[in-house]
C-alpha cells in the first residue's frame, strides 16, 4: 500500500532531521578534535556519543536495551540482571524539529529534544522498547503521556520520595528499588542473585574510583572539563568493562595542561552532547570548570555503595541509601545538604565564582538559582546565572557576560 501524502511527508521530515543531527555531532567532533589538547584517546568516547542520538544502532544487540531516563536508577541492578542500559538524553538541537506539537511552548529543552528523537527513529519503533523513569522533576513524571509512550512501552516508574531526611522516605525507596530488581528480572528471564549484585557493585566501584581520579585531574587543572564532560556522557553507552579500559587509556594518554585560569564551579541544567556550547564559551573567555553540580557530569555517580550485609536485603539497602541520600538533586524538598556541599567545594578548592546554567523550561534549577545567588552572594562569592537552551543565536551575548564575570573571579595580583 501506498504511503499518504502526510505520510510522506513524514518520512522525508524524519531522514532530514536525521541528516541534521548527523551534521550536528560531525561538527561538535570537528570541533573537539581541532582543539590543541584534544588526545586520540578520546575517540571511543565520542563514538559512543554520536551512537546516542541513533539509538536504533543500539536495538542491534542481541538482548536490546532498558531505557533509563534519570540516574536515580541504580545501574548495578541493570549489569546485575545481564541488562544493558540506554540513557534516555539529548542534547539536539535538530531532533527538537521531531517534537509532538502539543508540547507546551516554554518544554525543556532536553525534554523536547527527547521526544523528537524518539520519533525520528521509527525503524524500530522506539517506543515499543522498556523504560524506566524514576519521577523527579515534573517533566520527567510527565514525560511518557506528552511523548505517547504510555501507550505502547513496557514502563516500570519508580516514585521518588522527595524527602531524604526521614526513615519513611528511607523505607519508601528501599521498596521502590525491590520493586524494580523483580521487573528487571521478569524482562530478563533471569533471577538476580546475591553474587551477580555483588559483583556489579564491585564493577561499578572500580569505575567510580576512575571516576573520581578524573575529577582530581580537573581539580587541578591537569583536564579540561570538556574532556570530563565527554568521559561522563558517554558511560551510559559504554559496557562498563570498556568504558573502564578507554578510561584508563585516557589517564595514561593525557597531555598534562601547563596554562591555569580562573577557576569556576558548574551549577544547574544537564549538560549532553553535542550541546557542549557553554563549555567551550566558558573556557574561550579563559575560565576553567574545576568543579560542578550537574546530573549529567560529576554527579553520574552518586558516589561508591559501602555496605557490610552481603545477603540480598543488605546489598539492596546499600544501592538504595547511596542513591537516595546520595542525591542532592534540587527535586527534593530537605536539601540543606546540597547547599552545605556547593560551599565545602567553593572553600576546599579556592573558587570565588558560580556560573548557574539554566536551560530555559527547566524548572527545579530555575527556582533553585535565585535562593542560591543570595546564599552565596551573602559569603562573598560571585555568581552568573546563564539561561539558554540548544540554540547558537545568543552565544555572542553569553561571550560577552561571561568575559565581564572572569574579571571579577580573578584575584587581583599582590602588591610588591
């Protein structure tokens, strides 16, 4: 049978968006490898990231993958069932093209960029796939009714308790990833054991110990936060064997930087690839992200799961507890903690300035950033607050902010 005219019409929107975001990823790669401290060893990374906007080069496993849309999953459950995993993130700016027209006006960037690459991809049908979203942010919560996913994808929701300070909340969680260990396991037709999650909490500690060998290397100047974004990103389309061997290759083929800036911390939205424009522009007006708070970047890990019970209770207590508690995302409602950990790091690491990025739509950092401006202004810190989404247009503008905001991040010289 003959497609429709709007069928056809369809299908030609599908291939040029497609052809766009491959144009996209060709650039932001171009781009990376034309810089004077790009290494060879970034190469498998980047491969991997260009794979994640053509997620149906993933469908081609024997066992396809889980969809997982928030890091509050806890991944060790997914190695420990035999499970690879497909973080559901975008940072296209042509998959937004795709977008159903019934997204509000002001959606997340990410959201809507999301939505458009599961409909670009409709060899195979994407939302035929498993899913797993853990309800934090209300875009999140809402994200399979605005995309239609309900309607034909296998979800399991976990229901984050956005309290942390509290036993019930505690409880409320631990069941929550009890819940997901026996859907895991009714997708993989397999049980997990208390020697497989043992064993995938071994693995994943051996690649947070890279991991935060990575952000000392930053720390210090000695990476470039750009290279840390790219490492970060691509972990959740790596198997985590070789995310761990290309890691490492890149430690050992690290080019060490001899020219230091004004030191930065990173707040706010996530930040994905290929949309790598505020870091590029924070370090071209010679500002260095030494340090950051963002889901996608330093808090990939909430951090190692320390436990003492190796029974099956135990092991599952420890992966909730790391990855509830563990969390400073600004969903939840007690995060004291969270403001407590921005200033350890300002202190510890001697930085004076804040760049709070915030992706306009996203709402929880949005209301965030004007309660943490004045925190931090009343200790003396400096603090710039970029709101932007995946367009090119207003870069000159943030060149221009954030050129004036180095100037007063960066110590005045000592009198002789």
């Amino acid at each position: 049978m003959r497609p429709s005219k709007t069928d056809q019409r369809r299908l030609r929107q599908q291939q040029k968006t497609r052809e766009q975001m491959m144009t996209e990823c060709r650039d932001q790669v171009s781009v990376i490898r034309n810089r004077d401290d790009y290494i060879p060893a970034l190469d498998p990374f980047l491969e991997s990231l260009t794979l994640s906007l053509f997620p149906n080069k993933f469908m081609d496993e024997t066992i396809p993958p889980v969809m997982v849309l928030c890091i509050q999953a806890p991944l060790e459950l997914f190695l420990a069932a035999g499970l690879p995993v497909f973080k559901l993130a975008c940072g296209s700016h042509a998959a937004q093209n795709m977008g159903p027209l019934q997204l509000p006006s002001l959606t997340c960037p990410m959201i809507k960029s999301l939505a458009g690459l599961l409909d670009v991809h409709s060899e195979p049908d994407l939302t035929q796939q498993k899913v797993v979203i853990p309800t934090t942010c209300d875009w999140v919560v809402k994200f399979s009714e605005l995309t239609g996913l309900y309607k034909t994808a296998d979800i399991h929701f976990m229901e984050l308790p956005h309290l942390k300070e509290n036993e019930r909340s505690s409880r409320r969680w631990l069941e929550e990833i009890q819940a997901l260990k026996l859907w895991l396991e009714r997708t993989a037709q397999r049980k997990i054991t208390p020697k497989a999650l043992y064993a995938a909490i071994k693995c994943h500690a051996k690649a947070f110990e890279l991991f935060s060998r990575l952000i000392e290397l930053k720390r210090a100047q000695q990476m470039p936060g750009l290279h840390f974004a790219i490492i970060a990103n691509a972990f959740p389309y790596q198997k985590i064997n070789q995310w761990i061997k290309n890691t490492t290759a890149y430690i050992r083929g690290l080019n060490p930087l001899y020219d230091t800036k004004a030191p930065i911390l990173l707040m706010g939205s996530p930040i994905i690839f290929p949309n790598y424009k505020l870091l590029h522009l924070i370090e071209n007006a010679g500002m260095a992200v030494v340090a950051d708070d963002i889901c996608s970047l330093e808090r990939t890990f909430p951090g190692a799961v320390t436990f003492e019970d190796k029974s099956e209770y135990g092991l599952l207590r420890a992966l909730a507890e790391r990855h509830h508690k563990g969390c400073i995302c600004p969903t939840f409602a007690d995060n004291q903690r969270r403001v407590n950990a921005v200033f350890n790091i300002l202190e510890k690491e001697q930085i004076k300035g804040i760049i709070f990025h915030v992706l306009k739509g996203c709402h929880p950092y949005e209301m965030e950033s004007g309660m943490l401006e004045t925190q931090l202004k009343e200790k003396g810190y400096r603090f710039l607050k970029i709101e932007t989404d995946y367009v090119k247009e207003d870069e000159q503008n943030i060149v221009t902010r954030l050129e004036a905001f180095r100037r007063t991040c960066t110590p005045k010289p000592k009198e002789s």
